[in-house]
C-alpha cells in the first residue's frame, strides 16, 4: 500500500514558510491533518548576515540541514565595499572574489551568473562540504574571465542539488538546472577565433575564444545531481557543460547522477577531466562536439535500464573543414550499458563516434547486456575517414557485449558514401579483445583480462595522463569512488559531524505532535511515524531534536523482487517501535544503516524512549534482511519461496553474492517479541542475504529469541557484539556458507541458552551445507541455570549435519561449586544427524586455535543410536592445531597485554580476504577495544 503523508513541494514549503513565521505546522494532505509543534526558534545568525547580505538574501522561510538558507539571483559582480570574509568554513565577499561557505546552504533563484561576459569578473569560491540547491528554473553559469574553484575533499564533498531533495523528497532528473562553465579557449563553430562569441543553447550566454591554456578554475570533488531541466526539445541543462574551456582548469572527482540530458557535454575547449563519475543520466553519459581536445581519465560510466540513451556520444562538426578537429584523449574508462529504451525512444548503447571526431583511446572498456544496444558504433563519412587517417584510434580496449559492433554503412540518401566494418577496425589494433571482462560490479576480478590487458607508459604517449596499465577505471583494489559519490554505494548521505535540528519530516513519514516530558531525551520534539509498505527510496534524516516511530506491525520495505525500494539511515538516527513492529527488507531492496563510532543508530523498544518506562526483552520485532541467496530449504533454487517464520515473507534464491544493503554501526535493544512457542523474532534475522551486504559493528541486546540467525546465505559480518540475548547469541542453519570475525558474546545468569547454535539440515543429501568461517570469537556463557523456556546457559553446540571452521574461539565458562554458578557444557557436538559425524571424520567440521577454559568443558550427545559416542570431542578438540584447556585471565573480554595464552597463540585467517591479519585467540588483542564509543553498555 501507499505510504501517507507523501507531502508534495508546494504543501511542504507553504508549511516551512509558516514554521518561519512562529506557530504549529497545519498540512492537509488530503486523508487527514498533521500536526507537529515548531521546534524553537535558533538563536540570531548576525554572523551570516554580516557575512552574506552583500550578494544575497535570506530564505527565512526554508532551512535544510539544520542551517540557513542564503539565495543567490542574477549576477554576482565585484563590490567596492569592506571584506566580510571569515574564517574557518564561513565566506563572504572581498573585491572581486565571494566565498561561499558551508556555515549555510546556498540556493539558486533563476540563472545566478558569475561575472559578466569579459568584464566585472569575479572569483567565486565554495568551501568544502557546501550544499547548493536549485528550483525548477536555477543553474549556475560561470561567465568568460570569472573563475569557480569549488574544492571539496572525500569526506567533504559540494553538492549542487535539487531543492526538493535537500528537503527530504525524492531526488528526480530535471529537477532544476545545472553547472555551466564558459571559456575563452576554441571552439570550431566560429571562423574568426579572435572574434568569437559562440551562444550557449539555454540562456545564449557567450562562450568561445583563441586561448587554449584560458581557466575557468577548480572543480574538485564534486557531485551535481537531479538537474537538466527542458526547455523545449533542443534546448536541455546537461550535468555540467564545459564551453570552450580551456586547459588551465581544474577538474577531477566529479559526478553528476540522474540528469536529464547529458552528464557532462563538451562544445571545444581543452579542458581535462580525471575520476568521474556519471550514474543514471537520461541522454548521453559523456558527449563531446566543437572541436574538443581536452582528455578524459578514469570515467565510470552507469546507466539506467529504459532511461538511458549513450554511455559516450563523439562529435567534431558537421562540416569536416572546421577547426579545430574534436581531438581528445580518452583512458581508462568503465561503461556499463544498460538494457531497454528511455523514454524519448532511444537503445542505450556504449560508444558512438560520429560528425568527423577523432580521439585517441586507451584501455577502455565497455560491458553490455542481453538488451543492450550496441557497444561500439562508428557513423558517417567524416569520422570513417578520421579511422584512415589515424585521428580516430582505441588500443587495449574490451568490448564484452551480446552486440559488440555496429558499422559504417553505405547510405545515399543520408549522403554517405563510405562503410567500414567496426569490428574488423577494432580488433585489427593493438591490444583490443572482444569477449568476457570478467567483472564483480564495476570491479575486475582477479582473474579479469582487464587487470593486465592494458596499454602500460601512458604518460609517455600523453603526459596529460597517468600510468594505469589495466582496461577500465579500476584496478581491481582501489575504489576511488568511496566517501563522496552518491548512488554508488547506496548509501544514505553522511550526517554532519555536530547533528542538525531538523524542523520537518523526511519525505515518506509523517509526522506526530510530542507532548513536552513524555520521552527520557528532553531534546526530542519532532518524532516522525514509518509505517506500511515503503515502495520508493527513503531516507531517515538525523538530528538532535527527532526519532522515528516503527508503528502499525511490519514495515516492509519493497515488495517481493519488485518496487524494489532502499530505506536509508543516517548515522545518528534513533528509531523505536512500538510493540508490535519491526522492519522487514524484502528480495531485491535494501536497507542502508551506515552509522558511526561517533554516530550509532539505535534500533529500540517504545518504553526504552518513553519517561518512566522500562526498555526489556521481546518489547519489539526486530529487524529481518529477505535475500535471494542459497538455503537447503529449496529443491530448487532457481524458483524458491521459503516462507520466514513471522509474516511469511518469502526469501531464498540461487544468487550467494545479492546484497541487502548494509548495516554499520547498528545497535538494536529489547527486540524478539514472541508470536507462539515456535514463532519468535530475533533481534537480526538473516534469511538467505547474500555476501554482497555489508554487516559490521552491530550490538543486539537483550532479545527474546535469538541475537543474529542466518538461514542459508553467504552475508558475512565483523565486529559485533551479542550481550543478553535470551536463547541463542549467534544461530546459524540451512546452509549459511557467511564468515566472521570478531564476535564477543555474553549472557545474562538464568536467561539464555547457547553462545553459537550451529545448524545446517535434516534430509539426506540437502545443499548446501551449513559451513560457515569464524575467527576471533570470544563466548562467556551464563551460569547453568535454566532460562525461561527450561534452557541452560552453555558455550557452543554443533548439531544438525553442519560443517563449519572455527578458528581463534575462546569460550570460558563461569566457575563454581554447583550448577547454580558454573556454566554449563562449553563445547557439545550432537551427532543424532549422521552427517555432523560424517563431517567430523572428513575435516569438513574443525575447530582450531582454540581455548575452553570451563568446568565441563566437553560434551557428546546423540538421539541416534547408530551414532552414539561416535565422536570423543574432547579428543576431537585436543587433537587439532593450536587448541588447549589452558585456564585464562580476562577483564571484560580484554587479556591482558601480557598474556602469553591468548596473545600471539592464534592463527592468521589473512589468506582469506575477508579476515583482517592476527595472531592472537578471542575477540580483542588486548590494546584495542572496538567496542569504544558506540555500544549499548548493560547494566
């Protein structure tokens, strides 16, 4: 179903208007009134003021990420007045040169231009870290002879955005403009370059020039998203347009995501680029016309499935006698070509050379599908004769498509009276393949072709570029797209250091009125309901002053393998849900929880929040991942519909590698409510989720049922912290094949069961196996006191037919007298299932490394009589590398730095990427505790 209070722009910024004038927020959706109390008026911003009403005006009715909106309209000249430039992240304007700073965020009103056309030039600056927004008629244009240097780092990127994203709607192509940068540098539609002022296509601003080293500044680190408004069907705003800018600018780490026609677009001009990033524009990815003889390095290239058009479109001009000749040099690029049309009619297709270009190209390579159009193209006449004449050339290239080639064709009607077949062209040059690239996303794999097939000495052909011998834009290890992209990781945007006060809900909640004193945190007065079935891309925003309320059951993200959907959490966000609740991720959507040591997100129980209640367990649900990885549950998993144990939800598939997002820096409290005596919720349930999410840095506290389960899968996890749980900390079944490393595990005396429950399956001959990796665990199981459900406190239980390799466990019992303060057995194998001996006898269950310092140490068990006492475990256990019933000293997980039991006694799982490199049994080194700064503490 639809989820309410899906605010449109006007409603919303009518409301944000009256919060500016004082009083309550009344907004008519149309089903039912909201009501929410204005957060307290923020204290005087005299120092903004001082700094910006030079060259723009407050928006006292808009505020986004807790700070002040300053507009920029018109043209933005020198001033004769004092410098009001401070310090730090703050600008103002001094002469000729303005400074944005990060202190607001900046909006566009109309066309805002930097400096006028050869006169009144002026310098604009943007601080790291800023936020531009535009409405649906606003672009920034950088005049001849004014300069940008927009210098953002990885951590800080600049956005230039939509105003309905930077409010919490949803972030559409052709929401407002774009970046354009008008130079002074050739273009080879003017005969008389000493004379020439070329008209751009929207706003006829001038552009064009005979100085090849001119600067139009810095761009670095970069990202503009949601722009290219229309204006007819000639006239678009692509990304950033480059027009006739020279060689002298700046330009690396940059992106633009879902623009409506071109990402970027070149008319002449010299300037290079270098890492880009261009995600899911409508037209073409990277087009070049005009004479442009710039270059262009590590280029990653996406497009969207029925909503793209070219990956690269290469022009010079029409007529073949105008200089200058498109000339570019082109290297190390990535184009993933999507499948089907957009929705001007358009294949998406990879390269098309045509109108005369040349280019030089190295090392590109060009990945297509099963509805892609073609890769490679080469069209008219003009651009035939530049593959005669060597102006048009590519060397240690991979075209890997199910339609690789398109030729040159003879046509008369079009005028064309020349063909050339591409194929031939391509492969007759050196270095060039066409067949599989062997890629894991945009990454190659270690076996990939690409990783060593490519053109080595690059900056000796060209020292406009760097050496980087492989095909594509990537090495294979090194993801320079981290940290400031968007849409590339999934993930939700980073909350600022300090979190913001946020004076509205987040597109795709609603927001609820707070009675002062009703929850523990005085801070709270905005509290923002998620309820129903989320079928678009949420993201819940953080903030000092909100949380969000789970309410109305299951909050099911996506549906089945369809309005696949990403909820997104920001570092920082608080979330409760009342009693019966929890979040469930459906096939083929994704959550994406990206915390911070600095900044958890907290998953808890209504009374954890609410003045004068109780967090405790099974108060909530919890939080279950859907995949369609691999379980032993499904005959066949090219059509497989496990049904989860609370709500049926479906999951399991034949993909291992899926992902189901991430979830990092996560805590989850007083979950696990209990549906029956087989139905429970676990704090995290993992069913058949995929090695491609990420799961690092969660706590789960206190649940009814278990901690974390895993049916079937590959997901793995690190770094995670099980205390309390009621039965089973860590539980695995049905053919989970995931890793972990660093697991540290407690219970509470007479309230939880095992540390590990490890499971696979019952019928004979069931795939896949259960046969996870574990390194550095430590469990300190309770005392031998049954549970609630008549359950003792014990270390580790193997049971069930599974495989696993445990490496680098301590388990140390609690000691005592009697079975009221000592735990109970620390490591069991049940061999009822003849297939857990099987796997005993043939390596395929091993422990190593290991340490059980407990008062029962060992135990067998069988219901099978042709198993019983298969297996002596003490034997079992004492006979494999490394492992010992040594006694141990620890204080809160931690040995001591100088412990010689634990300490440089483990064994280094590093061979396996995954496992980072130690040496050392248990959880911690005894130096570095990382549970620091992000962890619920029990009591």
């Amino acid at each position: 179903m639809d989820l309410k209070h899906i605010f449109k722009l006007g409603a919303l910024s009518t409301a944000m208007a009256l919060a500016g004038c004082g009083g309550d927020i009344n907004i008519n959706t149309g089903t039912e009134e909201v009501v929410t109390e204005t957060p307290t008026t923020p204290p005087s911003q005299s120092a903004q003021a001082a700094a910006y009403s030079g060259f723009a005006e407050r928006n006292t009715s808009l505020s986004v990420d807790g700070k002040e909106v300053w507009t920029l309209k018109g043209t933005l000249a020198p001033s004769s007045a004092a410098s009001t430039i401070g310090s730090g992240d703050t600008g103002g304007q001094d002469a000729e040169t303005i400074v944005l700073g990060n202190d607001v965020v900046w909006e566009l009103d109309g066309a805002v231009i930097a400096g006028g056309d050869k006169e009144n030039s002026i310098v604009l600056e943007v601080r790291a870290g800023t936020k531009i927004i535009g409405g649906s008629d606003s672009y920034l244009v950088v005049s001849r002879d004014s300069k940008i240097h927009a210098q953002g780092s990885a951590t800080q990127p600049i956005v230039f955005t939509s105003k309905e994203s930077s409010i919490g709607q949803p972030g559409e192509a052709g929401q407002w403009g774009g970046l354009v940068l008008l130079g002074n540098a050739p273009v080879n539609t003017c005969p008389d370059l000493t004379a020439c002022d070329a008209a751009f296509e929207v706003g006829s601003h001038n552009y064009g020039g005979d100085n090849t080293e001119d600067s139009s500044g810095t761009l670095k680190y970069v990202r503009v998203e949601f722009g290219g408004f229309k204006i007819n069907d000639t006239q678009e705003m692509n990304g950033i347009s480059f027009a006739a800018v020279g060689s002298q600018t700046v330009v690396e780490h940059i992106q633009v995501h879902l623009n409506n026609d071109d990402g970027v677009e070149f008319w002449g001009g010299n300037v290079s680029i270098s890492n880009v990033v261009l995600t899911e524009n409508f037209d073409d990815s990277l087009d070049w016309t005009n004479g442009w003889q710039g270059s262009a390095q590590h280029v990653y290239i996406r497009q969207a499935d029925n909503g793209s058009n070219r990956g690269i479109e290469a022009d010079s001009n029409s007529d073949a006698s105008a200089m200058p000749q498109s000339l570019p040099a082109i290297a190390n690029v990535t184009i993933e070509v999507a499948n089907g049309e957009n929705s001007g009619g358009d294949d998406a297709e990879g390269i098309l050379f045509r109108k005369g270009t040349g280019a030089h190209a190295y090392n590109v390579l060009v990945k297509g599908d099963v509805n892609s159009g073609e890769c490679l193209e080469i069209n008219d006449d003009n651009t035939v004769v530049s593959t005669q004449d060597g102006a048009l050339t590519m060397q240690n290239s991979l075209v890997d498509c199910v339609e690789p080639f398109k030729d040159a064709k003879v046509d008369a009607e079009e005028g064309r009276s020349l063909a050339l077949d591409v194929e031939a062209w391509f492969l007759g040059q050196e270095g060039n393949l066409a067949g599989a690239s062997d890629l894991n996303g945009y990454m190659p794999n270690t076996a990939s072709v690409a990783l060593t097939g490519g053109a080595a000495d690059l900056s000796n052909v060209d020292q406009r570029l760097a050496d980087a011998p492989y095909i594509g834009a990537f090495d294979g290890s090194n993801d320079w797209t981290e940290g400031w992209t968007t849409a590339i990781h999934d993930d939700a945007t980073p909350a600022p250091v300090a979190l913001p006060v946020l004076t509205s809900c987040p597109v795709g909640t609603s927001a609820q009125s707070v009675v002062a004193g009703i929850y523990k945190d005085d801070n709270i007065n905005l509290v923002c309901t998620l309820e129903g079935n989320v079928t678009s891309n949420t993201t819940l925003l953080a903030g000092e002053n909100v949380m969000y309320k789970i309410d109305g059951g299951a909050v099911v993200v996506g549906g089945d393998n369809t309005d696949s959907a990403t909820l997104a959490i920001q570092a920082g966000v608080k979330l409760f849900a009342t009693d019966n609740s929890y979040i469930a991720v459906s096939r083929g959507s994704k959550i994406m929880a990206k915390g911070s040591a600095e900044h958890p997100i907290e998953m808890t129980s209504e009374q954890d929040v609410i003045m004068g209640a109780e967090g405790a367990r099974g108060q909530w649900g919890g939080l279950v991942l859907l995949g369609n990885g691999l379980t032993n549950k499904c005959d066949d998993p090219n059509s497989c519909d496990v049904a989860f144990e609370v709500g049926d939800f479906p999951y399991g598939g034949n993909d291992n590698a899926d992902s189901s997002g991430q979830i990092s820096y996560v805590v989850v409290k007083y979950a696990g409510f209990k549906v029956n005596d087989t139905q429970e919720m676990n704090g995290i349930s993992f069913a058949a989720v995929g090695s491609g999410t990420q799961v690092d840095h969660i706590q789960v506290h206190a649940n009814g049922d278990d901690g974390v389960e895993f049916w079937g899968g590959a997901v793995n996890m690190k770094y995670v912290y099980l205390t309390e749980n009621f039965d089973d900390s860590l539980d695995w079944t049905n053919g989970w094949q995931g890793k972990a490393q660093f697991v540290y595990i407690t219970h509470e005396d007479g309230s939880a069961n095992r540390g590990i429950e490890g499971d696979s399956h019952k019928g004979t001959g069931d795939t896949p196996v259960s046969k996870p990796v574990l390194s550095n665990v430590t469990i300190l199981p309770g005392v031998d006191i049954e549970n609630a459900s008549g359950d003792k406190g014990e270390g580790i239980l193997l049971r069930v037919a599974t495989a696993a390799s445990l490496n680098n466990v301590l388990v140390q019992g609690r000691k005592g007298a009697s079975s009221t303060t000592e735990s109970g057995e620390c490591l069991e194998l049940d061999g009822t299932y003849a297939d857990l001996v099987d796997n005993v006898t043939n390596n395929q269950l091993t422990i190593s490394h290991s340490v059980i310092d407990c008062n029962e140490p060992f135990k067998y068990s069988s219901d099978n009589a042709a198993t019983a006492d298969a297996v002596n475990v003490e034997t079992w256990f004492l006979g494999q590398a490394g492992n010992s019933t040594a006694a141990v000293s620890i204080t809160d997980g931690m040995p001591a730095t100088t412990d010689t039991t634990l300490l440089g006694q483990g064994i280094d799982m590093s061979s396996d990427s995954f496992f980072e490199a130690t040496d050392y049994i248990g959880a911690f080194d005894g130096t570095n505790d990382w549970r620091q700064g992000w962890v619920h503490t029990p009591n």
